[in-house]
C-alpha cells in the first residue's frame, strides 16, 4: 500500500496543471483505497469555507461550486 501511495504522490507532483493533478489523485486514491468516492476539498480561509475541487465518486457538476463552512 505504501508503495502504492507513494507512486500516487510521485504521479500528482509532476502533473503542472492543478485540476489535473487533483483529478488524477482522487481518481488513484479511490481505486488503491477500495472506496466508492473520493474528493478534495481545499481551504479558502478568507471565505472561510471548503471548497470541493476533485471528486471520484460525487456529482461532477458540484466541484468548485460545494463549500463546506468552518
């Protein structure tokens, strides 16, 4: 497993478009981790929410419009 994760990061490091890099993680992570859904959320703290911005798993019309407050 660990071996697997660390080709994921390896993988993500080298895409130079974000969107891409975050595509291709969740999609890795998903299929290692044997799950039905994967997504990441990243932190806006001046809107001081989460914002869905990759998803395997969840509607993909969501990203980028999904906030989770905090």
């Amino acid at each position: 497993m660990l071996s697997q994760l660390r080709r994921i990061v390896q993988d993500v490091a080298q895409e130079p478009a974000l969107d891409n890099a975050l595509a291709g993680l969740v999609s890795s992570i998903k299929i290692a981790l044997a799950t039905e859904c994967c997504s990441v959320y990243l932190a806006d703290y001046q809107q001081q929410h989460f914002m869905l911005m990759a998803t395997d798993g969840l509607n993909q019309d969501a990203v980028g419009k999904v906030a989770i407050g905090f």
